[in-house]
C-alpha cells in the first residue's frame, strides 16, 4: 500500500522536528521541517531588505520574494536548507533569524509563496512533514494529523539546553520570552493561524519523554 502523509503541527519547542525526523528514519518517509522554510526567508530579508535601523522592510521583502530560492538537498539522509544554492542550515537557526521569523510567517504573500514547495513534496506520499498549518491547511487530506504541546516552562528549559549544546550565549528567560511572543504572534494572525485540525490528534508532551511521545504517534499509525 502507499505510504502516508503525516503532518505534525504544535508549538515550537515541543520537539515536532526531532521527532518527525527519528519517525520519518523509522518508517522510511522523508521528513520536512517547515519551519525552515520561513526561517529562510527571513534569513534573506535580514540579509538583503532592511530599513536604516537594520529591522527587516516587509514590503521590500514582498517585493523581491522571486528571488528567494530555497531548496532542500539530501546531506547524509538529512534534508537541509540552501539559500540560492548556499547552504544556510546553521545560520537559520540563529536567535536573531528566530526573533524576526513569526513577524515574516504572517504574510500572506510569504505563505504563499512558500505553499507549492511544500504541496510538491507531499504529492507522492510517503512523508512526515512538520510546522504549524500542516493539517490544516498545507495538507489537509494527510493520512494522519497529530497537534503537539507542552507547558511554557518545559518548551524553555528544552530549547535553552539545545541552543547551549550549539554553543549559543544565551539564558533561559530570554529563550522563553522568544517562544511566548512566538506563540502569540503564530496563534493570533489572520492567515493560516497556529491551530490544532479539528481531526487532528493531541499530544501534551510536558511529563513524557521523547521516546514515549514517538511511541504514542507510531501506536496510531497503521501499517503500510
Ligand atoms: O518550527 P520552527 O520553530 O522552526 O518555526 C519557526 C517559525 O516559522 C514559527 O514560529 C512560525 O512563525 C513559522 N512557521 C509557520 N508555519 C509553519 C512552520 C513554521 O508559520 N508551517
């Protein structure tokens, strides 16, 4: 039989990538972090569309969108991001890029933009594709929706400790800030909002490990 769609939204920092990615080995489907994409984009406004006080110009990004070419190539079974044929999968996750990414997300024109990449991917099944609007609009038809979440506190304390094991400068406020003003922005724009998919299935991570919330997802997802 075909393998499936899976999507995977929730709030950042509930180990959506990590997870998607060990499910995606493990069942033999390719694994796309959506998230990437929009840190791209915002990587290329920060670079090439800012105003004097070097905040990123939104209407100098929309302007030059057709310029931003994001391709993901296969490294080592892992997909990572290149910019215009650079690859940027580090530079993307710099607290900067993650400080301006959600006011970038919420532009309509940016979600398009990047909405055919993501459908192609999905065409031919067999993947597990991570963000926030998987299940409820990039993909609505996928195979199987799961909605993760997890306490402020808990999703603090995890990113604080992956960005220290990256060797980032940085204290665990600041990081919970950053993902308190992440979530309010992604939960409350107009387009495409952080939302779970009315069929979509709920995942509260706070007191599980991630083994067991891998056990949770493979245990509704039939053989194929
Ligand atoms: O998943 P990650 O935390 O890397 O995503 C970064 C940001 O990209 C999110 O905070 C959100 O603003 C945006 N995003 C989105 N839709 C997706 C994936 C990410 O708006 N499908």
């Amino acid at each position: 039989t075909k393998k499936p769609v899976i999507a995977i939204d929730g709030f950042s920092s509930t180990g959506k990538s990590s997870i998607s990615k060990i499910i995606a080995k493990k069942l033999g489907l390719i694994h796309m972090d959506t998230g990437a994409l929009y840190r791209g984009v915002t990587y290329f406004a920060l670079q090439n569309c800012t105003d004097e006080n070097r905040n990123i110009d939104i209407q100098k990004l929309i302007t030059n969108l057709s310029q931003v070419k994001l391709e993901f190539q296969n490294i080592d079974g892992e997909l990572q991001l290149f910019l215009n044929g650079k690859n940027i999968n580090r530079e993307i996750r710099f607290p900067q890029v993650s400080d301006n990414v959600s006011q970038v997300a919420k532009e309509a024109d940016v979600r398009n933009y990047l909405l055919k990449t993501q459908r192609d991917i999905a065409e031919k099944g067999g993947v597990i594709m991570d963000g926030r609007d998987i299940g409820t609009v990039v993909l609505p038809n996928a195979d199987y929706k799961f909605f993760m979440t997890a306490s402020q506190d808990e999703r603090a304390r995890r990113r604080f400790l992956e960005l220290e094991l990256a060797g980032e400068k940085t204290d665990i406020e600041t990081v919970k800030q950053n993902l308190i003003s992440r979530d309010k922005i992604d939960s409350e724009r107009e387009v495409s909002p952080l939302k779970q998919a009315d069929d979509a299935i709920l995942i509260d991570n706070t007191n599980i490990n991630k083994e067991e919330t891998i056990g949770l997802i493979l245990s509704s997802i039939k053989k194929f």
